[in-house]
C-alpha cells in the first residue's frame, strides 16, 4: 500500500491508536474516522455514532466535498439564490450545494434538477472527487464512466471501498474515499491534504500521512479545569470522548486543575494533570516579555498568553517565588496554580548534590545546597534544600509547598510478586491507573518505565526499592532495582587482551556500541570474556563499571511491528533499542532490525536475562 500513517510520539504521550499500518491494507476504520473527524468532514451524532451501514445522499456527499475542498471555510448558513430548482434556499444543504456549483464539481440532471434526496452512486461520487483533483470530464475517453473508474482505481482511491460503481455508496465507502482522497496527489502533483493544510505538510513526499500533527492541528484551548470549565467547551462535554494523560478516561476523572483541550469536530477532550512546584528560579528572556521559566532547575516553555501575563511583570509572581506550573500536552507552561499536597508531592531518587547560585530577585544572588532528584514520572526536579545528610543515590520523598519545602530520605522496601500478563496487577497489588515507575542503578541516571514493560516479571524482594499505596490499597510509585536492564547499552566485543600472570593482572577489552568503538580497561582484574555481544553496565552516565557477556539463541524469524523473535518454536519479546550488526568476512557491522528480517539471514539473538527477570533479546547477529 502506498499511504501509511506515521506513528509519531508518542508514546506520547497521546493515545489516539498510531500504530503503522500494515502493507497492502486499507487504513483502520478508527483511523480513517479519526482522520476525517479532525477534518470535520465526517462526524458522528451527539453520541459518536457514524452509521456507516446508511447509503449516502447526492446532497450528504456534496457536503463532504466541500468540507474537502478548499472553500470548506468559506461556506456561509444561507445562499442568496436557490442553486438548482428542486433545491430551495432553505434546503440544508443549499449553501455546500452552491459551493460545489461554483467550485464546478456538480452537474444537473437533463431536466437541470439536482436531485439532493437521490442515493449517490460511486461512479458519480468518483466524478465528482476528480473533479476536486483537478481533472476535467474532457480527460477522459469514452463512455462515462469508464474512464473515471479506471483513473480512480490507478490512484489507489479505492482502498478499503467495496461497493461496485453502479452501487450505492454507504458512509464507510465514503469513508475510505474521502480518506484516500487525502493522501492521494491531485492533477498538478500535490497531496490533496497538502492543498487543504499548505503550512503543515501532513503528508510526506511517500505518501505518509502525519495523524499525530493532523489531530494537533485539530485540537483547541486550553482550558484550566476549575467551577464551570464545561460551560467553555463549545459542545456537551457529557457526550465526548476523554482521555487524561493519554489513557482512554471519563469526564468524572478529570481533576481540578487539570489542563483541557478539545476538539469539536471530533466530539474529543483531552486531559494532562502534570504540574511542578518549586522555587521560580529564572525567567526568560526578560519579565517583560517571557518565553520560558525555570523551576526547580528545569526550564519549561510557556505555552499561553495567560501563563505569559501571569509569570510577566503584569503579573503576580517574580524570581524567587514559590510557584506551581500546570503544563500542557507539550510538557510547557498552560496556567499558574495553586499547590496542593497530594500533586505536589513526588518520589525519587537523588541524583546530585551540589552547591549552586541563584538569583535573589533584587539583581544580586546567594548560594543555596541543592538537589537534584529525579522522581517516578521520569522528571528531573532541583530542589534548594538544608537538610544535612543526604547524598547521591537516597530515595526521598519530596513535599513541595508555596511556604514549605520538606524532603524526607526514605528507607528500602521491598516487595514479591509476579506481574501480571496485562500490567494491572504485581502480586496482590493492582496498579493504580496513573502509576509512575523508575527503574535505578547505581550512579546512572533513572530511566521512566510502563507497566506494560513488566508484563510476567516474577519480583523478589531485592528487583523493589520503593512503593507506595493509595489509600485504595493501589501502588502508585514504584522504584526499582535494575530490574529491565534497559539502563544499560549493548554492542559487541570485538578485540580482547587478558593477562593473568604472577606478577601481571590486567585486561583490556575493545567493544563497539551503536557504530562507535569503545575501550574498558583494568589494571588488576581479568573478566575472562570471550569476543561477542555484551552488555555495558555503567558505574554513571560517562564511565564504564564493566562488561558481561551474553547468551544466545538461534532465531527462525523476528517481527519488526511486534518487536518479537520465535526460535526453538516458542517467542522471544525483543528490546525496543535492539542492537542488529550484520556478521561478514570477520567483521561486524552494524544493521537494522527491517533489514535482517528481509534478508536471507541466519539469525542469532542475545540476550541478558530471562524475560521473568525482566530480559529481553538485546542483539542479534545475522550472517
């Protein structure tokens, strides 16, 4: 197929379905729907129902055409003339009726009737979208409408469209057409969305269209959820779909201070709860005019002009100030609120501890101890803080007040189980839905890590560092000990010196990782490795604490969509950062994972622990 979505985020963050589509198949109905929801080109009744099983009108399919032409926002509520006798002014469908006239994409009848009530056939459908392409009926030969057929099945229109030409069209064949009709070039060469959105090149040069930015070119506010935030929303909030945080959510969930955005034409809401709470340590490039602020060491963006007037000089905050940032779906500043115990409390890990200037307010400055932690939603947070006693690698618990700042190291707590297959439940515990987890080692910088990632891992005692309960029993932290190993960095040994003598101890291993070679050595242990795929444990984020060898399987197949191996007649779950080298003539080179799996490859894949402990296939080997 020629047109695939791209799966953009993320991971983000967003939950509106990104998965790349498979080749040679039409588009997800969802997909498809979305697409032409944030188009308004295709909506549903006030309960989201689009009744694609019910035949289309010449007037209906009229009006989805102009909503994708480019006088889609030029249309007005009445038309001065009737455009057609058996279409009065009063017609609903009057004003799209005369756009398409003008536009010359509709035709009478011989009686100069437009017959709007009519069921619409694809071959008249297919007229009129070549029409919006650029083609003229004098384009094609012969009988109507053998040409326009041929033409519409050679531009790929009809994907995903089942209905034979002399058939009635359904709203899912008009679907998929007005779909593919986005992604399809016009006679001049272009991307017909690119006609519609020149300024966001929502389809690439192959074809790909960008839903990620297309539903972000749709979306409005934002709004501050507080008394009457509904009243904002222009439709019954009651009836949309909500996400909050990029889950599939309801409108009782969503909190106070949560920061809302909407779309109309796709009946959507969605929800970001992120807030930061800390000293307002800089404001940039001038409180007169600001972009950015940093708090608690971490610079944020300001997305708003209401967050802008209220972090200004017109404003009511000022360095030095305690402030508490509501951020947006970018991660930016939407609004300023007010700090509250339950949101402003975090747990992490302590990261650094330093001595560290700060602007005083009054164009002088002072020395604060600081620290940096960083805590279970994968944030670094610098905090000022006097307490004596705390050092790198303490996990604490930080309560961030307007008038308080109390950061408490807390004690080790370990916890068994085995995580279930769905990622709801380790041991007797649910998860709660919003939980955060990190897993730590060492010196190196915590990574963020989803439950979904610890799917069957069987937990002792030692995999838990920290959890904590909701008042329901849920776990919503959970700090862990190294448990995924995807901490650390994978590549290849290639070249090796190890010299175990009376008088002489030391090793020296050459190893590559991502195409960039590396040397570890010691002066008095010998690791007793062997030339290979390995794994690179790191005593901090620079510095090489030392090398492992893997272990291997031979592999049959790998899946590049499910990021899954079989081999020994079972699966294998790869890691999302698999490394993939090629090996030839005594050399290992580095590859992709798409490239080996089409490839006349043997393949052989290694990897660092079982998938109960949390392992995964780390390289693979193709010769």
């Amino acid at each position: 197929m020629k047109h695939r979505l791209l799966s953009g985020l993320l991971a983000v963050v967003l939950v509106l379905g990104l998965a790349p589509m498979a080749l040679a198949a039409p588009p997800a109905e969802e997909e498809a729907a979305q697409v032409l929801a944030a188009l308004d080109i295709m909506v549903g009744d006030d309960e989201g129902n689009l009744a694609l099983d019910r035949t289309v009108t010449r007037a209906e399919f009229t009006k989805m055409t102009v909503a994708a032409s480019t006088s889609r926002d030029t249309v007005g509520d009445t038309v001065a003339v009737k455009p057609y006798p058996d279409v009065p002014q009063t017609h609903w469908a009057a004003p799209y009726i005369k756009a398409a006239v003008d536009l010359n994409l509709v035709q009478g009848d011989l009686y100069g009737n437009f017959n709007p009530n009519q069921k619409i056939t694809l071959a008249e459908g297919v007229t009129i979208l070549l029409r919006l392409l650029g083609y003229s009926d004098s384009d094609f030969t012969g009988l109507w409408p053998a040409g326009q057929m041929a033409q519409y099945r050679a531009l790929g229109l009809d994907e995903g469209v089942s209905c034979g030409q002399n058939d009635y069209m359904t709203r899912r064949d008009c679907l998929y057409l007005f779909y593919n009709l986005m992604v399809t070039k016009d006679k001049s060469g272009t991307y017909h969305l690119n006609t519609l959105e020149p300024t966001l090149n929502l389809v690439n040069a192959d074809g790909e269209l960008d839903r990620v930015a297309l539903v972000n070119s749709a979306m409005e506010g934002p709004v501050v959820a507080s008394t009457g935030w509904q009243s904002k929303i222009p439709f019954a909030a009651g009836s949309a779909t909500v996400y909050r945080n990029g889950s599939t959510s309801s409108l009782d969930n969503i909190q106070a201070q949560d920061v809302v955005y909407w779309s109309e034409s796709m009946r959507t809401i969605w929800a970001y709860s992120d807030k930061v709470t800390g000293l307002l340590e800089a404001i940039s490039p001038s409180a007169a005019a600001p972009t950015s602020v940093t708090v608690a060491g971490k610079s944020y963006t300001i997305e708003t002009t209401e967050a802008a007037y209220a972090l200004s000089d017109l404003g009511s905050y000022a360095v030095g100030d305690r402030v508490t940032l509501l951020l947006g779906r970018n991660g930016g500043v939407a609004a300023l609120g007010e700090a509250q115990a339950d949101s402003d409390l975090i747990y992490g890990v302590i990261t650094q501890v330093e001595n560290l200037p700060y602007d005083d307010g009054d164009n002088d400055s002072y020395t604060a101890r600081t620290i940096t932690v960083v805590a279970t939603d994968g944030n670094a947070y610098r905090y000022q803080c006097s307490a004596t006693g705390l050092k790198e690698g303490d996990l604490v618990r930080v309560v961030a007040g307007n008038n308080q700042l109390e950061v408490k190291r807390l004690t080790e707590m370990g916890l068994t189980g085995k995580m279930n297959a769905a990622g709801t439940r380790l041991g007797d515990y649910v998860l709660a839905d919003d939980i955060q987890i990190i897993d730590t080692y060492e010196g190196c910088t915590p990574i963020r890590v989803y439950p979904e990632r610890l799917a069957g891992v069987e937990f002792t005692e030692d995999m838990v560092r920290y959890y904590v309960l909701n008042s329901d029993g849920q776990i919503t932290h959970l700090i862990l000990d190294d448990v995924t190993g995807d901490i650390h960095q994978y590549g290849i040994i290639t070249d090796m010196m190890e010299i175990n003598m009376d008088m002489e101890v030391s090793s020296t291993y050459t190893f590559d990782v991502g195409g960039q070679t590396q040397v570890f050595s010691s002066s008095n242990t010998v690791y007793k490795l062997v030339p290979g795929p390995c794994q690179v444990k790191m005593e901090s984020d620079t510095t090489v604490e030392r090398l492992y060898n893997l272990s291997s399987r031979r592999l049959e197949s790998v899946s590049v969509a499910d990021k899954m191996a079989v081999g020994d007649n079972r699966q294998y779950r790869l890691s999302d950062q698999v490394a993939v080298y090629v090996y030839e003539k005594g050399q290992y080179m580095p590859s992709s994972l798409s490239r080996v799996a089409e490839g006349d490859y043997v393949l052989t894949g290694w990897y660092d622990k079982t998938e109960s402990a949390g392992g995964r296939i780390r390289v693979i080997i193709a010769q």
